[in-house]
C-alpha cells in the first residue's frame, strides 16, 4: 500500500516537473519572486494581470523548479540557489510588459521581492530587472527609432519645401510688378 502512495506521489512530482519544464522551454524569460506576505486575492490578482501581458505566474516547490531548469539547463542557467517560497514568472513575449506589471504590484504592495531573472539568457539581480522594467515596451522604442529615423528627411523635405515656396512667391511678385508697369 505505501509502496503505492509513493510511486503515485512520484508520478504526480514527475509530471510537475514535466509541466514545468514546459513552462520553461516556451518562455522567453524568466524572473524569481519571493511571494512570502501577499494574499491569496493579492496573487490572484498579480496573475491575472500578468495574464494579459503574455506572462505567467507559477508557484512551484523550489526542488521541482530545479529540476525542471536542470532539464533546459542550456537555456537558462541559473546561479544562485533558491531559498523560501519561489514563484516563478515566465515571460513569453517581450519581457518589458510583464516587468512593468510585477514593479507596479512590488511599488503598491512592497512584496512579492525578485530574487532574480533570466532575460533572454542573461542572469539579471532584482536591481537590474527593476530598471529594466522602467524601459518603454518594444514598440514604443520601435515607433520613437523610426520617428528619430524620419526626423532629417521632414526637415529637409521642409526646408526645399521653404525655399520652392519662397521662389514662387517672388517670380509671382515680379510677375505682379511687371504687369502693373505695362
């Protein structure tokens, strides 16, 4: 009988952790919170709002998350070990999004903390992630580039507009001046 609870209870690990590394495989980022002091309403409310940013968050025991990174270890490697309650957010668009939403809830509530993040491959501390979210998203920098693209090519195109403009003005006024006279 218990040799049954534990091939069910191993089972039930290996297909979280199967999970998991899923979760893992499809995410772009990832960030590491300490969710210890919010409410159930408050976590619910967090992932709900991370929803709508293409973002996940997860709370997982920190040995099955390990796990699961031990399986994508070339993807996301992980320095630091986890200590406490960990919820991981995956992040499988731009991570600008996402960030922004987690800073708003860390500004409002002082929880949950970042322990760390892994953007696009790269280990980031709490600080980093905390700046990174304070970027515009990717397509407001996309929109501002092209505006600083447009910039010179409006001005010239106004400045022979300008001079075209002035010409015209003065061969209509000599044209003015020369029918007065006849």
């Amino acid at each position: 009988m218990e040799q049954k609870k534990i091939n069910s209870s191993r089972e039930k690990k290996q297909k979280i952790v199967a999970q998991i590394a899923d979760k893992v495989s499809l995410a772009k980022s990832l960030v590491f919170t300490n969710y210890q002091g919010l409410s159930h309403k408050q976590i619910e409310q967090l992932k709900k709002a991370l929803k709508q940013t293409d973002a996940e968050l997860a709370i997982t025991k920190n040995t099955l998350l390990k796990l699961a990174l031990k399986v994508h270890s070339s993807k996301f490697i992980v320095q630091s070990s986890f200590e406490g309650p960990t919820a991981t957010l995956f992040i499988y668009g731009d991570p600008v999004g996402p960030l922004k939403q987690l800073a708003k809830t860390i500004k409002e509530l002082n929880l949950p903390t970042i322990k760390l993040g892994i953007i696009e491959q790269r280990v980031l501390s709490s600080e980093e992630i905390i700046k990174l979210s304070m970027l515009p998203s990717r397509e407001v920098l996309i929109a501002q580039f092209v505006g600083q693209m447009k910039a010179p090519i409006y001005g010239l195109h106004r400045a022979l507009n300008f001079n075209i403009q002035k010409l015209v003005v003065t061969l209509k006024a000599i044209q003015k001046q020369s029918q007065d006279k006849s």
